[in-house]
C-alpha cells in the first residue's frame, strides 16, 4: 500500500526533452530559474522537486525522528489545525537546533515532514502530507483542491495527489480550483491497472480532465497497466474549476495513480503559456480569431495548440483565423515550438489556408517535430488549422506554440527621390483645372491611369515621397467611369487642419467626400470583421482624391495617408454602374449596346474587404418595342453544395434548396423587375445543361450571390450574352381599331434544351364610343395553363402602366383551342395579358370585332354575353346590362320615329 517510493522512486525527475538552452535550478522551498537564453522548450512544465535525496516524499523529510504531533497535542491542548502546524514546525525547529525541551518525554518515532507539511496522524505516523489536506493522507480520494486555501494552510499552490489503492470498477473526482490568473496544471508520473490503450483511446479506464459526457470527450486522456511517464505526462486547463477523473470502469484489484498539481500563474514565462492577443470564438470548443489591430507594435500575439504545453486531446480541430486590413500587410507565423508524432502527418498537423476555410488554398503544412522557418503570408484571410488524430504514445506530444506578427509592407520617404515621375501634361487636361491655375506638381502627386496602372489596383498615398499635399489622379479612357473604395485613412492633425477630398472634375468640381482631421477609417473593425465599402463613382473619367496634410509626422508610423482600390469601368460595355453600389449594372435597350456580354464579378480589387453575404446584378432593360435574350454561356465552379439542387422542367430552371434557404446558397439567379425568380442555377449544376437562355419582353435582372464571399474564396464565375431585339411584338401597346387580329411570332430559333420564353405582355383595346366587344383566342398549342395563357382584364385608370389591368373578366388557356368573349356594352377599355414562362413559344391568334350600337338594334333579346366551343365560362346576363338594352330598345324607337 505505501507504494511512495515504489512509486516514485528516488523522485528523479527527469526529462529527457528539457529545452535545450535553459537551465532549471531548482530548490524545494524557492524556485529559482535561470533563464540563460531565449526559452525554446519542447516540453515544459512547473517545476515541483523535492530537495534532497533523502526526503521521503513531497511532504515527508524523514519517516522518524519527530514528535508525533497528535500525542503531542493531546499535552497542549492545542487542537485547531493552524496551532497544530506552528507547533509541529517549532518542534522540528528546536531538534535541529539541539535544544531538547522536553526531550526526554517526546516519542520521537513519527514523521518530520517539511515546511507547509503537516504529519497524517495516528493512522500513518510516518508521513506527512499537505496542511489542509492531512485528513487525505490515506484516501486521497473525492477532494476539492483549492488554490486559495492550500495557500493559506501550506504555503503552495501545488502539490501531490496519491490516489488510493482501489479495485476497480470505481471512480475518484478530483476539483481543482484555481485562483484568478492561473491555469490548472496536471503533471502524470504512474498509472498502475488504470485501463489500456487500444491504439485510438482508453478503454477499461482513464484520467482526465473531464467535463463532457464520455462518448463526446475528445481532450487528452491517460491510461495504462503499468506506466511510468519520465518527463511526466502533462495535462493543462484553462477552464477555471477543473474536475480531474480517474475512473475505472473494468474488474481490477489495485488501481492506482501518481501525480502532482501544479496552480501555475499565467504570467509564469515558460509554463504560462496563455493565447495572447486574440480573441475566442464563442461556442466552438478551441478556434480563435486574431487582427493586426489587437496584435499592434511590438506585441506579437500568441496562438498554440489546446492545453499548450501540456498534452493536446484526440480528434481535434482548432482553427485559428488571422485577418489583415490593410493590402500591405503580411502575416509573420514564428513556430517556437513544434512537437507533434513523427509519421503521423496525415493526422497530426498543422495547415495554412488562405480564406476563411479548409475548402481555400493550402499554403503550407507543418507536422513532426522540425520547427520550420518563419512563414510569411499576405490576407486578408489567413486560416491556420491545428488537427489531432488519436492519441499517440508516449503521451508527450504537447503540440505547437507560435507568435504571430504582422509586417507593414509600405515604406515612405520622407526625402523625395524622384519628384516628377508624372507627366504633368496628362493632368492639365483635365477640364477641372480650367479655372483655376493648375497647382505644382508635389512629388507626392500621381496620375493612376489605365495604361500604368491597369483597368484595377490598389492605391496607398504611403507609396508616395512624401509631400503636405498628395493627389491621385485618376485617368479612364472615354466612355469610362472610375470606381473608387477607401479602405483605411488616418487624419490626425486638430480642427480640420488635415483634409481627404474626393472630386469629381466632371459634374463641376463637384466633392464627392470632405474629410476633415482627425478622422480614421480602419478596414476592419476591433473584431477582425470587414465593415461595409465606402465606395464613390464619377460622373466622367476623371477621379481625384486630394489629401492636404497639415505637416510631416514625427514617426513614419503615425503618417496620414489614405489607401484603397480602383476600377476602371467602362459603362458602355459593361453597363450603367448604379450610384452607392459595388457591382450593380443598368442595360438600357435603348442606349446601351444592342449586344455584349457580362461576366462573374469579384476578382477587381474594390471586392478586397468584402465578406460575406455578395450579391452583384445585371438589370436588363428592354424598350417598349424590344425583347431581350440573355444566355448563360459558361459556368464555373457552382460549388460542391448538396444543399441545392437545379431542376430543370418547361417553367424554366429552378433552385430547390433542402433546409437551407437560397440566401446561403452561391447561386445565379434570372428574376423578374419584382424580383420573381424565373431561372436559378445552384449547387449540382451541370454544365452540360448550359446554355440556359431567356428571351423576355419585360426588364430582367441576372443576380449573382455568393453566401460567404471573402478576397481569398472567391465565388464562380460565369459568362452571360444578351441581344436587344426591336420585334415590337409585345410592350404596352394601345389598339383604338374596332377590329383586329393580333399573332403571335413562330421563332425558328434553332432551340436548345434549356432555352425560355417569358412574356408579360399587356394590350390595350380602347374605343371613343359605344361598341359591344367580342374577343376571339385561337391556339392550336396543346399547353398547359402555366406555360402560357391569356387573360383579359378590366381597365384600371392608374398612372403606373404596368398595373392598368384590374379584375380578371375571361382566361384562355391553350387547352382551350378556341374561344370566343363576349362583354357587355358600357366596357369601351378591356385589357388583354399574355403571360409565358416556356421552352417553346406560345403561338396564338387573337381577334377581336367590335359591334356599334347602331348594327346591334335589330337585336332584341339578349344575347348570351358568350359564344364559346367550350363549357363553363360563360357569364350569366346581369341586370345592368338588360337596363341597358332596354335604353337602346327605347333609343331605337326614337331612331325609327325619326
Ligand atoms: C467518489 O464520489 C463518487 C460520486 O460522488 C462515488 O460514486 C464514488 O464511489 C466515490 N469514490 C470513493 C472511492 O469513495
Ligand atoms: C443578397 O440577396 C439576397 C436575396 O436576394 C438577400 O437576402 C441578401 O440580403 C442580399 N445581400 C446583400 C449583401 O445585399
Ligand atoms: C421603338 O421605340 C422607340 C421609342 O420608344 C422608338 O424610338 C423606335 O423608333 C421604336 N422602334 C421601332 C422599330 O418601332
Ligand atoms: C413555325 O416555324 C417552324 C420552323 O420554321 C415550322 O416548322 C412550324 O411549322 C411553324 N409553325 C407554325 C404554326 O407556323
Ligand atoms: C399563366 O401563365 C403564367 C406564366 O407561365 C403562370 O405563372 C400563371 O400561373 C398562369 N396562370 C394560370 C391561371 O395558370
Ligand atoms: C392552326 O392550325 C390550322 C391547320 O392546321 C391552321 O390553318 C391555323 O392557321 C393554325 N392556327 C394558328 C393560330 O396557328
């Protein structure tokens, strides 16, 4: 039972793996540590020794040799615990020194234990264990641990837990409660009959820091039938109060551990580990998000693996993601320590992904024990990903540690070099400076043109010799607008005396943004999250952002400046960019290109601090008289999304989402002005099925939306042609004739699969006077009702065109062959809607003869209001309108007597 020094053995502890370059020196009662050079341990730990070769255990200096304290008190009197330790400690004291008190009295035959130890009692006279914890010597079992009190009773805030000799199945909790700043620490010497590894986990028992149900646990755990660990097997918790658990859950007879606690402060330099600088991301179980704006200067943040430096659990996934904001930026990864299975890189490792996600590119993969240089990225995503697969024996592999720093990539002179890199001849051009005289050329000045900088790019006013005042130029060509995003500005200076004007040298100089000092705009927030573009277009091709500043920085860090991005964007081409949005486009049939093409946004550096949610649109507007075709030529990369489905039937192409709804779902989208979906594009797309092509009479709009857009998970691309066509064959047409024949067009477009009509056309019958009406629809189509039909409608007096047609009176539907309306005499306006959405277009003959008052005299009796080749439409005579026969009945009579 007393398996102290069985267990323990001579209490060497020592560790093979020790950093290389420190030295510990440690004594029992201080700790001291002399760092000789930068730490850069494998393994680490809190340090807990015993200082002698002789001394028993952590508590015990000498098994005899001591006065048994509580024969001792029952003489004193002195019972409370505290008394009981001062007492104990002056007798040692008083051994040592010689001076016997009571010396020949005293049964010297118990235990001298060390400072902060406090001898067990009756049960075990020869061992000491913890003040506080004294009642524990013989089953030290279902015990709390509080850092507070073991201060107060012992001195320490570590200490050893010797578990009792159990037979298994049985279980033990240990709580450990830490005091504020510190973290919990668990240092594994011997398991004896404490289950076994079956090469994933443990099985038949365990210690661990538990805290989930056992099925769910994925933290580190130990077991073993017989182990000694020499460095000792680290656990870590950051979690506050800790429950340690050793639990066996098969027959054994003697079940047991060894290990000591350890409450070790944060601040501690080399056991201490703690992430610096970033921030946990709530609800996941070890992810982590760092910015350069919390890792500013000279504090590098830290990330390392779960439980740094102890012993990292199975089966985890820790993503650790790094954001920039600014293009400059780099992110520098210093591993300090790498310590991961060797051949184990499949499982154990640790990836470097540009984006957001796994599913970006990888950069690099670290796993093994070989530290690597230092890995330099550019963002603004940077994902780096901690993966651990089962367990591996010997149980020392404790992970990674790493700082991270961020590097400025942009460096100003304060001495200008070459002061007129410009042609100042490009900006005298520029109708703007009619006015008045052109100012001098600053060496800081800079005309960003297409020719030098391309149709898009990045500006920082910090790539300039600086200069108190700095303007970029920027020159399209004709027919081009500029698009302009900040992305970060710094103003310093009081009251205004620092500015950033954007103007617009075409709409009259007109100033399209005053900033005034001091002001900042960061790309990101404190949170490492993008906030919205602020983003500014011209009216002509000419762009220019001033900046004035009030005078030279003390410190090349603190300089003012602006930076963002560009774009060229030629409206002819790639139509009418709409004011105060990034990427939406106007195609007016009228003034625009009779054909073009579009293609998938997001690659132009204005989409650099975008994330998330994208949606960029296409809006296609035809004139009255004009259809247009739009066809998805191309498609790439719709993602691997089993959310989505396409489905493609006579009614167009649909997105048929599972749970999830369309708005998380990268998809392409055909919708109507309301924003009716007609054609949608998702997730298994196949591009076989492309082309997918509309032809419509009414505006159309092609929506792109990524779900989870970011500068380094771009979304797909795609490539769309349209044709404007004058076939004045549908539109908003007001026929006056009192008879009439409309037709429908056969188009003997050589069809494919996916090719659709969609027709929302709406006519107008109107008569200056008094008529009765008869419409006459004609198909030989044998269609169903929603690919295409016909309705005619009462006249609605509104200014709003599109919403002249009121109640509905009659409907044809294809199936119908052949029928024939008849209104009433007082409707001088019927509105007739033709409505498709099909792979074949509707052909249709529609005639209508109207009868004026004059011929319908002869006729007495009513008329059934309709003549039809089917059943069941027609309308039952009302009595307004037999009121009005007999007015012209009347009518009639006064004709004839005349
Ligand atoms: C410790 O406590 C648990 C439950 O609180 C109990 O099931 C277990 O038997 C206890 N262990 C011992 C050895 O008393
Ligand atoms: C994109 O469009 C979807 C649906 O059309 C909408 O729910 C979402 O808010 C839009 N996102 C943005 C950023 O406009
Ligand atoms: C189409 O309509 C526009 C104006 O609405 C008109 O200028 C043009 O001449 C029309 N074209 C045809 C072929 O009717
Ligand atoms: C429409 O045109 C096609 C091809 O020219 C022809 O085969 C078909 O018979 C036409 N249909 C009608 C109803 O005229
Ligand atoms: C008429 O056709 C349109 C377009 O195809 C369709 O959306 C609508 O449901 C149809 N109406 C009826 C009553 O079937
Ligand atoms: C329907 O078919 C008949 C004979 O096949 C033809 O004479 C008539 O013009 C067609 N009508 C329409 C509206 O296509």
């Amino acid at each position: 039972m007393m398996l102290g020094e069985e267990m323990f053995g001579k209490n060497k502890i020592r560790s093979q793996r020790i950093c290389h370059r420190v030295a510990l020196v440690i004594v029992f009662h201080l700790l001291i540590l002399l760092l000789l050079d930068d730490v850069s341990c494998q393994l680490a730990w809190s340090p807990i020794q015993v200082d002698s070769e002789s001394q028993v255990d952590l508590w015990t200096r000498k098994s005899v040799g001591c006065a048994c304290s509580w024969k001792d008190n029952e003489h004193d009197h002195a019972k409370d615990s505290n008394g009981n330790k001062h007492e104990m400690l002056d007798k040692n004291l008083t051994l040592h020194n010689g001076h016997h008190k009571h010396g020949h009295q005293l049964n010297l035959n118990c235990a001298c234990c060390v400072k902060g130890g406090c001898q067990c009692g009756e049960q075990a006279p020869n061992r000491c264990s913890q003040c506080g914890l004294e009642n524990h010597c013989l089953n030290m079992c279902n015990v709390t641990l509080d850092s507070k009190n073991l201060q107060g009773s012992s001195g320490q805030t570590f200490g050893q837990i010797r578990s009792p000799t159990l037979q298994g199945p049985a279980v033990c909790y240990y709580a450990l409660r830490p005091a504020p700043g510190q973290r919990v620490e668990l240092q594994v010497y011997r398991l004896l009959q404490v289950g076994k590894f079956d090469g994933k986990k443990c099985e038949g028992g365990f210690l661990r820091f538990s805290g989930l149900d056992d099925a769910e646990y994925n933290g580190a755990e130990l077991c073993g039938v017989n182990e000694r660990y020499s460095p000792p097997a680290v656990l870590f918790s950051d979690d506050g109060i800790t429950t340690l658990l050793f639990k066996i859950t098969e027959k054994t007879v003697r079940s047991q551990f060894l290990a000591y606690f350890s409450f070790t402060s944060l601040s501690n330099p080399i056991v201490g580990f703690h992430p610096k600088g970033g921030k946990k991301i709530g609800s996941t179980d070890c992810d982590w998000s760092y910015n350069d704006h919390l890792c500013r200067g000279q504090a590098a943040c830290a990330i390392a693996s779960p439980g740094f430096p102890g012993i990292y659990g199975r089966n985890k996934i820790c993503r650790y993601h790094i954001t920039t904001s600014s293009v400059h930026t780099k992110v520098k990864i210093t591993f300090n320590s790498l310590l991961l299975p060797q051949e184990h890189c499949s499982t154990h490792y640790i990836a470097v992904y540009e984006g957001l996600t796994p599913g970006s590119e990888r950069l690099a993969t670290i796993c093994g024990q070989d530290k690597k240089e230092d890995l330099i990225f550019s963002g603004p995503n940077i994902l780096v990903e901690f993966n651990s697969g089962y367990q591996i024996p010997p149980f020392d592999y404790n992970g990674f540690s790493a700082t991270l720093t961020f590097i400025e990539g942009i460096t100003t002179t304060l001495t200008p070099t070459m002061p007129f890199e410009i042609e100042p001849a490009h900006v005298h051009e520029s109708p703007s400076e009619h006015a008045t005289p052109p100012p001098k050329f600053t060496p800081c000045d800079q005309v960003i043109s297409e020719q030098y900088g391309g149709r898009s790019g990045h500006f920082d006013s910090r790539t300039r010799s600086y200069a108190n005042s700095c303007r970029l130029i920027f020159k399209g060509k004709t027919n081009e607008v500029v698009h302009i995003s900040l992305f970060n500005y710094r103003l310093k200076s009081t009251s205004c005396r620092s500015v950033i004007e954007i103007i617009d040298p075409n709409a009259r100089k007109k100033s399209l943004l005053k900033l005034c000092s001091p002001v900042t705009r960061k790309a990101r927030n404190e949170m490492g999250v993008f906030i919205p573009p602020q983003t500014f277009i011209s009216t002509g091709n000419q762009m220019i952002i001033v900046l004035r500043r009030a005078g030279p920085p003390q410190d090349l860090n603190d300089i003012e400046f602006v930076d963002g991005a560009f774009l060229f964007h030629n409206e002819e081409q790639s139509g009418t960019l709409q004011p105060y949005s990034l990427c939406d486009m106007h195609h007016y049939g009228l003034s625009s290109p009779e054909y073009g093409s579009v293609e998938g946004p997001g690659t132009e550096h204005l989409f650099w601090n975008v994330e998330g949610s994208l949606n960029c649109s296409h809006y296609f507007i035809p004139a009255a008289n004009q259809s247009i075709t739009l066809t998805i030529e191309m498609l790439d990369r719709l993602g691997t999304d089993n959310d989505c489905q396409t489905v493609c039937g006579d009614g167009g192409c649909q997105c048929l989402t599972g749970l999830n709804s369309i708005e998380n779902i990268d998809h392409l989208m055909m919708m109507t002005d309301d924003n009716q979906p007609i054609n949608c594009l998702c997730g298994n797309f196949h591009p076989d099925w492309l082309p997918v092509s509309l032809r419509s009479w009414s505006p159309i709009k092609l929506v792109y939306s990524i779900a989870r857009y970011s500068w380094s998970t771009k979304g797909f691309t795609y490539r769309a042609s349209y044709n404007f066509f004058t076939d004045a064959m549908c539109g908003k047409k007001t026929f006056t004739l009192q008879s009439s024949e409309l037709h429908s067009r056969n188009f003997s477009q050589a069809f494919s699969l996916n090719s659709f009509y969609h027709q929302q056309c709406l006519w107008i019958l109107d008569s200056n006077t008094e008529r009765q009406l008869m419409i006459e629809v004609i198909s030989n189509q044998s269609r169903s009702c929603t690919a295409w039909n016909i309705s005619l409608h009462e006249f609605t007096p509104v200014e709003d065109e599109n919403q002249h047609a009121g109640a509905l009176i009659h409907q044809f539907c294809p199936r119908d062959k052949h029928k024939q309306f008849t209104f009433p005499w007082n409707l001088k306006t019927i509105v007739i809607k033709i409505q498709a959405m099909t792979r074949q277009a509707p052909l249709y003959t529609v005639r209508w003869k109207s009868t004026v008052a004059r011929q319908k005299i002869q006729s007495l009796t009513p008329a059934p209001n309709v003549i039809s080749s089917s059943l069941g439409c027609s309308i039952l005579t009302s009595s307004s309108s037999y009121l009005q026969l007999m007015a012209l009945l009347i009518l009639s009579i006064l004709l004839s007597i005349s």
